[in-house]
C-alpha cells in the first residue's frame, strides 16, 4: 500500500512556464517531507524540503507547498528550464529513525 | 569531496552466484543506506545502518546481508544471486542522530542477474 502517491507518471511543460508536480501521502504521521531530482544514470539530488510545521519553503525557482488537512504537497518550479527535465521523487519521513518512504516519481519533461 | 561512491558500477552475474556491493562516504555522516530502484516501484530500501555498529532491515531485506565496516563503509552482499534482484541499487548517507533528513546519494550500481 503506498502512503506515499505521486499520481502523475509524467509531466510536459514549456521553457518559461511553470511546473507543478503533486504529492500526496496517507500517514498523518509523516512531519517532515522532501523532494529530490533525479537524471538518468545518476543518484538522486535532494532538492528542497518542508516541516510539517510550515506550509510554504522556497529555494530560488523552487517552492514547496504542504497542504496538511488534505495530505498534499506540491513542488512548483518557475520559471522552467530544459535543465530541470529529470525524474522527481516526493519523500516523507516519521519518527526518530528518519527513514523515507518514497513515491513512484514524475517525469517532467521541459521542452525549450 | 567525493561525497559518496559506489563500486562497481555495472555487474553481470548469474544466478546462484555471490558478490558484494562497495558503498563509501567522506562527509563523516552517521547513518547509511541501501535502496534498490526497479522500474515503476519507486525507491525500496534494503537496510540501514543508524550509526556505526548498527543495521536494521528495511522493506525488502530477504536476500541480502550488509555490514557496516566503519564509520565511512557499508557494504551489500548478496550471496546467492537471483534474476529478482536485477535492479539498480543506491547508497546513500545521512548526518544522523537528530540530524536533518536529507539523505545524499551514490551513483547507483546497476546490476543485471541471468
């Protein structure tokens, strides 16, 4: 059963515009969340996090929304660039031992 | 730094046999992992070590053995290798012990079992 749900297998988003990829979880013990960027052959890159204590953590072009009563996150890139097509992973972490649960990624293909 | 490294980077074996998967990180992190990565299952971890001295299974641990060397080395052994376990497998590091979240990545081995 997975607690962690990236339902979009795939995004396409034009150079400029921006890119919304969504998240969302079912274990209301999850306090901390993270999304990593992943290129073909290569180990993911954590890219931002957000507490569950906030709602909004921004890096750059790069801002994490948390949604806690609906169980939702969302990364928003702006503005796009070819350089951000890669495979984006949503990560949540409960308890002392920090393990992450992961999702199942979303291709986010930025065309120029 | 070299962050962390992973050795080899591609392996073929068949089944039945054994081998042993090199991870290694510079960044004096406590706490290390093994993922395996297959396609439309997302990231799955294996074990983990919490600090040096430590291991614990993950999700998917049956087939696989890991030691915690020292502080910098945590290795993944399978001993009698499988078609099942053709995957990509992912080290990674965390600064640990009440420490941020963020776990930091190998480049991946990817490992093919016929």
């Amino acid at each position: 059963d997975q607690q962690v749900k990236q339902n979009s297998p795939s995004l396409s988003v034009q150079e400029g515009r921006i890119s919304i990829l969504n998240c969302d979880y079912t274990n209301s013990m999850f306090d901390y969340f993270l999304w990593y960027k992943k290129y073909p052959a290569e180990g993911p890159t954590f890219l931002i996090s957000i507490s569950s204590i906030k709602d909004k953590n921004e890096d750059g072009r790069f801002t994490v929304f948390l949604n806690k009563s609906a169980k939702h996150l969302s990364l928003h890139i702006v503005p796009s660039q070819p350089g951000d097509s890669a495979v984006y992973f949503c990560a949540a972490s409960a308890g002392n031992n920090r393990k992450l649960i992961w999702g199942l990624g979303t291709s986010l293909a930025v065309n120029p | 730094n070299a962050g962390v490294t992973q050795t080899p980077k591609f392996q073929v074996l068949k089944t039945g046999q054994s081998m042993t998967l090199q991870c290694a990180q510079d960044m004096n992190h406590n706490s290390m992992y093994w993922y395996r990565q297959d396609p439309g299952m997302g990231l799955r971890l294996i074990y983990y070590s919490a600090s040096e001295g430590t291991t614990d299974k993950g999700e998917v641990p049956n087939g696989y053995n890991v030691s915690r060397l020292n502080k910098r080395e945590f290795s993944l052994r399978l001993e009698s290798a499988a078609p099942s376990q053709t995957s990509v497998y992912f080290c990674a590091s965390r600064a640990g012990q009440g420490g941020s979240y963020e776990q930091y990545f190998g480049p991946g081995t990817r490992l093919t079992v016929t």
